[in-house]
C-alpha cells in the first residue's frame, strides 16, 4: 500500500472560558487526512488526525515541512516489514528528517496530528479498532475493556458564580462521572477556596473526588501557600502548580504537599518527560504524568516515554493523558494507563468520545469501529470528510 494524498485543515474549538493563565476565545487545532490506496467498499481508507486543545493548530509547520516529507518519501520507507501498512515509526523518523533536537514546541504538535492519522489508518487497514490493534502489538494483547474517565471544568466563565459552578459538577455526576476537575489559580485563594468548598458540597465532601488545575500559573511561594491551604481536603490530586518546565519548584512542592500531584501536559517529548523523572520530584507510589500523546510527538514518542518511565520502576497505571478524546482513550485501554481526561460538551466537534458512549461510574467503554473511531462521532467526521472529498 502507499499513502495517495494527505490533506490537512484547522477548526475552531473556540469558548467562552478560561484558566488561570489562558481563555479558549480564539482556540483552533489542526486535522488532517491520510488518504491510502488501499479500496473498501469503493472508498479509500483514510486515517484521520487533529491535535488535542490547549495548543493552536500547527497548518505552517504541516504544509511545509511535515506533509511535503511523507509525500515525497519512497513507499519502501515507510511500509511496515510485511508491506501490508504505513508503519507510524518508519513515517515519524521520515517527518523527523533534517530537524535539529530540542526546541520542540509546536513542530511535536504537527507530528502528533499525523501520528494519530497514521496509526487509524494502519488499525483501519487491519480492520480492527486501534485499541485491540495496539495492545497485541506493543501491550499484553489483553486491553482494558473499559477506561476511568474525570470530567474536566469548573473553567472561570462570564456570569459564572458558585451556584452556576455547583450546577456544572451536579450535570458531570448525572453524565456517569463520579470524578471531576475544576480550575484554580485565576481567582484569589481566599474566593478558590470557596470555589473547591461549594464543589466539595456537590461531592457530600468526599476530596478524593476532586482534581484541582492550576495550568501552571504559581511561583513557588504560592504554589506552597495554596498546597498548604488544600491539604486539608485531601484531594484526588493538586495538578501543574507551577511552569512545567520548572522541575526544582515541582521537587519543592511534593517535599511540602503530601497528596497526589499532576504535570506533564505541556512536556512534548521523551527528553523533557525524563528530566521530570528526574528532577521532578514525583512520587511514583501517588503522583500522575500527564503527557498527551496527540500534542507530543504522537504514539510513537509516547511509547518511548512509557518505556523510559518503567525504567524508572513508574507503573502505566501512573499515567492519565491530557486531552480528553477518542484517540488517548485508545492508548489508555491498550497500554493499560490510569485513565483518561474527559471535557464533557467542550471543544467541540474534536473533544469527547462517541456519539453513543455511556459513562458509568466514571468509567467508559470503546467502540468496536475499525481504527480510532472518529466515524462515530457524526459532527467530527463530517468535519474530516471535508478534508478529501
């Protein structure tokens, strides 16, 4: 087989809404289309990309370098050994080419979004949903058959006071979800702390039910002083209180909080998630990594750092991806992860799981749709289709 054509484009996902460092009013993210010529039923088998929210969409780097380099590669080069599929690690070392190290920003983006297209095309070539694809190939071919999932929100909104934010977390708990996420750090710690109790009210007080998000707004001195301050609630974890790249403030904290913490998010490759290894400080018995495969290289650095962190005596169960979407609920199933994020009604039409999935205790099954499944979800795969049709 051999990749025909490869489209690309960018969609809003635009909101309303904000973090403490950062509001969602002009956020787009790229997609892109792998056309392969292999026919089913009359139709190319396409692979289908995007990179998940919090990073703009990545268009220039694609168009210039990362699609042009795929086209223009020999078939030989990137067919897997058996010739009967792209191998995504034979395409990644191809979009790699003539690129420096370091610096990896908004090029891992563009990477990730064909990544992911790859790795749908090569499970849909299979003729088997990506998460059985990847667990026999780089799992213990038993995948999860159902995935944890935390509803994140409580984002700062226009109108929005407490009563609107209880109302929020009451609407996740009706939607199955039994663990939510609200954002902290845009306010002040006196009007958050009244933010998490009107939260923890919805939750009959129960913490370990509630993930607090700071996107890494904090210098030390309040990232100790807001730790201190949610200690008390024991907290199902304290998550990015600092610049991500900032490991000593990172170290400093889990020497002071003694609850879960969580980072990793805006690390976008395998040297950067092993200096958090490293000089992080994390607690491999109660911390969570949060690098999100879409925004990071894709699935084949991902393994890699999977790879590094078990070196490191760290379980996958220790891993939660950023992202929230059909893609990273894959891999948590596959390579046996601690769950998933989850947006629910947000940042659409990319965000989310299929039309159809049901929440349960905050747990959530797969579709048995060859590859990702984007098909599944109506509005989304329009979208897509646009991109060749």
């Amino acid at each position: 087989m051999k990749i025909v054509s490869v489209h690309e484009g960018t969609v809003p996902i635009s909101s309303a809404i904000r973090n403490a460092w950062i509001d969602f009013s002009s956020m787009d993210c790229s997609v892109v289309a792998v056309v392969s010529d292999v026919v089913r039923e009359g139709r190319p088998v396409v692979g289908y990309g995007f990179n998940s929210n919090g990073r703009y969409s990545a268009g220039e780097i694609l168009r210039r370098r990362m699609i042009p380099r795929l086209l223009a590669a020999e078939p030989a080069e990137l067919l897997a050994d058996d010739g009967d599929f792209v191998d995504p690690a034979k395409a990644w070392a191809v979009m790699m080419r003539n690129e420096k190290p370091g610096g990896h920003g908004e090029r891992s983006v563009a990477v990730g979004v064909l990544d992911m297209a790859l790795f749908d095309l090569a499970a849909k070539i299979a003729g088997e949903p990506l998460y059985r694809w990847l667990s026999r190939r780089h799992g213990d071919g038993q995948p999860d058959e159902s995935v944890f999932v935390y509803a994140a929100g409580g984002y700062y909104a226009p109108g929005k006071g407490l009563r609107e934010l209880q109302d929020e977390m009451k609407g996740f708990l009706d939607l199955g979800y039994r663990v939510v996420k609200m954002k902290i750090g845009g306010a002040s710690l006196a009007e958050d702390l009244e933010r998490i109790e009107a939260v923890l009210e919805v939750l009959g007080g129960d913490g370990s039910r509630l993930a607090v998000d700071v996107n890494g707004r904090f210098d030390l001195r309040t990232a100790l002083e807001y730790g201190a301050a949610l200690e008390p609630y024991g907290l199902f974890w304290y998550e990015e209180a600092g610049d991500p790249l900032d490991y000593a403030l990172n170290a400093t904290l889990a020497e002071h909080y003694p609850g879960p913490l969580a980072t990793g998010e805006n690390l976008f490759s395998l040297q950067d998630a092993r200096n958090l290894i490293r000089y992080g400080g994390l607690r491999p018995d109660r911390d969570y990594v949060q690098v999100d495969p879409a925004l990071s290289y894709g699935l084949v650095e991902y393994l890699r750092i999977q790879r590094m962190l078990a070196g490191h005596g760290w379980s996958s169960r220790r891993c939660v991806p950023h992202g929230g979407h059909q893609f990273s609920l894959h891999l948590a199933a596959a390579l046996k992860l601690g769950g998933n994020e989850s947006y629910p009604g947000e940042f659409q039409p990319t965000g989310g799981f299929a039309d159809d999935a049901v929440v349960r205790d905050s747990r959530v099954g797969l579709t048995e749709i060859p590859g990702i499944g984007f098909e599944a979800k109506a509005a989304f795969h329009r979208v897509l289709r646009e991109l060749h049709d």
